[in-house]
C-alpha cells in the first residue's frame, strides 16, 4: 500500500515515534513517502534516504521558559505567507511523483488536507486527541483551565474527521468517542533493546531556558548524583554534570538511573514509565498537554508533578521512589504489538472503502 505519512517539525517526540511506525510499515511491505519541517524532517530524512519531503510547519514562540501565545501568533501571521507558498509547490510536486492510497497523520497538517483534497482515507496517531476523544479522570485546577480550553479547541480542529483516530497513552484513557482507540505509547528500538537497571544518579532532562538556577538548586543535595541533559555541554559542577547531548548516552543514563526529573514531554515520559523509572515531572508553562501528563504521572503513582524545581520537593520525591517503583510495577505493555496490530488493522479497513 501506498502511504503518505506527516510529522510535524515542533519537537523531536512526534519524529522518533513515527520513525518506529514508518520502519514497521516498510517491513510489511508498505511503500511510505513522509513530509517533515525543521529538526524533524533531517532526522527523518536520514533514517529514510529519498522518502522525506521537506515543508514549513508551526512553531511555538516561548518567552520565559513557558510558550507565548501572543508571541506564537506573531510568529505565525510573519512565516504563514512565505509557508503557504513553499507548501503548495511541495504539495505539486509530491502529487507528480507519488499516488499515495492512504494518509497517516501524527498531529500534522499539511498531509490532512492533502488527503482531504484528494478524498483519500486519513487515520490519525498521536497522543494529543486524548484531550478530544478521551474522558479525563483528574481535576484541572482553575489556573490552568484556559490553557485545556485552548488546547483541546486546538486538538479538535487539528485533523477533523479522520476516518480512525490511535491515541497513544501510559495513562488510562477511557474512549468518548468513536472511531478511537486507545494504545499503549510508541516505544522506539533502542529503549526495547535497553537493559534497566537501578544505578546511583538521577537522570535530569531540561533546556537550558527552563530554569536558570537548575544546577543552583541541585547542588543543594549534595548526597545525590544528577545527570542533566539539555545544556548541550559537558561541564562538572561536583555533584551535578552537565552533559552533552548523545542518543547512545542518553539511553544507558536513562535505563540505569534511580529516577528521572524532566518536563512534561510525552514521549520521555513514556520511556521513563515504560523502563520502570519513578518520574518527577515539571511541564513547561503554558502547555497544557504537558500538564497532562504530568497530572497523570502523580494520578497513576509513578511520580510528583511540581510546578518548579525546589530543594524540598526534590527531597520529597526522593524520600518517595520505593513507593513509585512499587506502583510501576503494575504497568504493563508488551512492547509496540498491539500498536502494530491496529495499524495494520486499520489500513486493511481503510483499502476496504475505497
């Protein structure tokens, strides 16, 4: 089958899940041309030579270390025109050189109206349209109530009316609506592969923006290890070492650390839950959807969710890991099968309307 697959460029999370799912197409025969913005679609385009088509895609604006959204909108209204053009001339392009039969959309848009235009059957994998087609089982508190307004409108209009929506989740998400189904987070090879174990360091992943006193406030724990990732640089700063960024790395830190702090991405997230690793989650200001997941790491007992670093719930956390591991041993997913199987399912089901 021919498949058109779309990633957006905002954050790595959404290209290295779909790198999984597009390996696994083209294992079973599948012919996939994919379309990608930004970091994205380089990292893409090197794990596919000649199947990634570069577009222009949304950014978020970010002004504190939380997103702007006037800041967001400004940069939208400035790049719209000069995107819209570059798009369509990819969009005549791809048209002439491939006839794709059927669209995968990872929260991305210009492959949803590519196949909108041309009346082809779309099916929807991400995690955001939990926001949408899920009931939610926690309380959002009033300060951030606009921002899950703003977010699920956004979900919502995103890839309507899609004819199967995969919503992945490590959080129990009863389904509201149909044509959904719910499965277990995208899990790529390398954290399948990886062999955990409970080491001496906390595995700490943050951007430098985030907050500036980071090694500050960690260095007032002396008696533990940190490990940060997200500096970009190599630097020891006695009890806390500032790393560079290495996928190989990363992985062995990740897979035997006693715990990991990080911001409310869901895809860390998901690993740090899928390797059994306690999580203390601070979400970026301003992104409800990392909210969530962060709401939901404390719901399920895996974690805290704080809204900064501190000493003290540092402390906290750590006074609590043996509970958390004892919670996450309780969550149970057998690698990506029961992904795979409903993707298959659900391009067999789409090949029998047209």
């Amino acid at each position: 089958m021919k498949i058109l697959y779309g990633v957006p460029g905002e954050g790595m999370g959404h290209a290295t899940r779909s790198k999984v799912i597009i390996t696994h197409l083209l294992e079973q025969g599948h012919d996939v041309q994919a379309v990608s913005s930004a970091r994205a679609y380089h990292f893409l385009s090197k794990a596919f030579p000649g199947r990634v088509h570069e577009i222009k895609g949304f950014h978020l604006a970010y002004r504190n270390a939380a997103v702007s959204k006037l800041g967001t909108a400004i940069l939208t209204l400035k790049t719209g025109p000069e995107n819209l053009r570059l798009n369509f001339e990819r969009y005549r392009q791809l048209l002439g050189s491939f006839k794709p039969e059927v669209v995968i959309s990872d929260f991305e848009s210009f492959t949803y109206f590519f196949a909108k235009h041309h009346r082809l059957p779309i099916i929807s994998i991400d995690n955001m349209q939990v926001m949408s087609r899920c009931t939610l089982d926690i309380v959002v508190p009033k300060e951030e109530r606009a921002n899950f307004s703003i977010a699920r409108n956004i979900v919502k209009s995103k890839v309507p009316r899609s004819d199967h929506y995969l919503i992945s989740s490590f959080f129990d998400a009863p389904v509201c609506k149909e044509r959904t189904t719910v499965v277990p987070p995208i899990i790529r090879k390398e954290i399948l592969e990886a062999k955990p174990s409970i080491g001496e360091h906390i595995l700490v992943y943050q951007t430098s923006t985030s907050q500036n006193n980071l090694v500050n406030i960690l260095q007032q724990l002396p008696q533990e290890k940190f490990l940060v990732y997200g500096f970009n640089k190599d630097e020891d700063h006695g009890n806390v070492q500032l790393k560079a960024f290495s996928e190989d790395g990363f992985i062995h830190d990740l897979a035997t650390a006693k715990a990991v702090m990080a911001n409310g991405g869901f895809s860390l997230l998901s690993e740090a839950v899928y390797l059994r690793k306690p999580i203390c989650s601070i979400p970026i200001v301003n992104q409800f959807e990392q909210y969530l997941n962060a709401a939901y790491v404390e719901k399920m007992g895996y974690g805290r969710n704080f809204f900064s670093f501190t000493p003290d719930g540092i402390k906290a956390f750590i006074y609590d890991l043996p509970y958390f591991r004892e919670k996450l041993q309780e969550y149970e997913q057998e690698g990506n099968q029961a992904l795979f199987a409903e993707i298959e399912k659900q391009l067999e089901a789409v090949t029998e309307q047209v």
